[in-house]
C-alpha cells in the first residue's frame, strides 16, 4: 500500500534561517507530488506542485522554492525565512490519472517563525 | 479557474443534531468535487466526492453530499452528529486536465454535549 512520509512534524525556527521539508512516498510510481501551506484563517494554499522529476509549478510568487530530486521525494526549501512563512505546511500526491483525483495527505509540519 | 467558497468559518452543533455545512464553487462547465476533513495537527481525509451521475453522494463516516448544478452547491450533510465529527472540514472542486485541486478556507465544526 501507498504511505507519505513527511517530516519534521514541528519546527522552530528563526527568521532569516533556512528551511528544508522533506516529503516523501512509498508504494507508487511518478505520482503528482504537492505542496500546500495552511495558515490561520486562510485555509489551504497551494504553493507548488510537480507532475514528474525536476517539473516544478508555482502557484504562489513567495520566499519558498521546492525542488523533486527524486520520483518519490519532494523538497520545500528557503534560502532566508520570513515571518509570514509561519504556518502549517502539509504535502500531498495523487496517481496523475486524471481530473479531480484524490488527494493523499502527509500529516503535516507546524513550523513557527520566530 | 475554478473557485471555492465556504460561508461559513465555525459552526457549532449539539451532538446528535443535524449538520450542513455550505460550499459554493464556481467553475464553467461540471466540475469535480470533494469534501475533506481534517482533524487537528494532521493532514486532511477524503470524506466523499462527486465526478458525474447521481447527485447525492454518500462518503465515509455518515456524510453525504448534494450536487445543485442550480445553485452552484455542494453541501455537506450528516443527520446526526458525533463529538468525534469536530474537525475542520474543506471543500474542494478540481477541473479536467492534471491540475491541482482548489480548496476553499474550511469550515471548524464544534460539538457540544
């Protein structure tokens, strides 16, 4: 069966400190992989998403980069860190198949930016 | 591009009551769409969807959604309502072609005794 693995679950850190989130997902092949930031009140927002190794989406011009160095793996970086990147990041991937698919979530980072 | 909007940011019920929660989506032609729910600190479950065919579309734990083209409606449903139910619940509405879905702000459910 498939799994998502996605960690830290909490981070701490410091504004202007880098930052690297790790997803990764176990039990497919060439899944559609995603980010999505959920901030308080503001609901779900995707931030990148990617269809196959090194194709990388934005949706959202931010201090973020994500980077898919691997099928399975996917990468959330930022060089300096902001106070507004403060939130909870949660990664996803489906099969790719098709439209409106579903959605497997991660269980989330809670990264606070202090 | 598609676009969700969910009225509604917290509602409260009595365990035992009936549940509707209101998701509104706007998109030209039949879209896909999703009810998810999120318990706190984790990730988000498909709860039901509806691609195509009968309106009324039954999901896991007791929920059910209907589809008015009319209204632009996708409301979620449950006739009774468990203390387990509180969460955050999203809607969502995906379109044709590989592209993401859109997610509306949520809705927090609270149940009281």
């Amino acid at each position: 069966s498939q799994t998502i693995h996605q960690w830290p679950a909490t981070l701490v850190q410091p504004v202007g400190s880098p930052l690297s989130l790790e997803c990764t997902v176990e039990g497919t092949s060439n899944p559609n992989l995603y980010w999505y930031r959920q901030a308080a009140g503001r609901g779900l927002q995707l931030l990148f998403y990617s269809v196959g190794i090194g194709q990388i989406s934005s949706e959202v011009p931010q201090n973020l980069s994500a980077s898919r160095p691997q099928d399975r793996q996917f990468i959330l970086s930022s060089k300096k860190l902001l106070l507004s990147d403060s939130g909870f990041y949660l990664c996803a991937w489906s099969l790719g198949q098709g439209p409106g698919e579903k959605l497997f979530f991660g269980s989330g980072t809670q990264l606070s930016v202090l | 591009a598609q676009s969700v909007t969910q009225p509604d940011i917290h509602i409260t019920v009595s365990e035992g009551a009936s549940l509707e929660l209101r998701c509104n989506y706007s998109y030209g032609a039949t879209p896909y769409l999703f009810w998810y729910v999120q318990s706190p600190g984790q990730g988000l479950q498909l709860l039901l969807k509806y691609f195509s065919g009968d309106t009324l579309v039954q999901g896991i734990k007791g929920f059910e959604a209907e589809f008015k083209r009319s209204q632009s409606s996708f409301n979620l449903r449950k006739p009774s309502v468990h203390w387990s139910d509180a969460a955050e619940y999203f809607c969502a509405v995906g379109a044709p072609g590989n592209t993401p879905l859109v997610f509306g702000k949520g809705t927090r459910l609270s149940v009281i005794a």
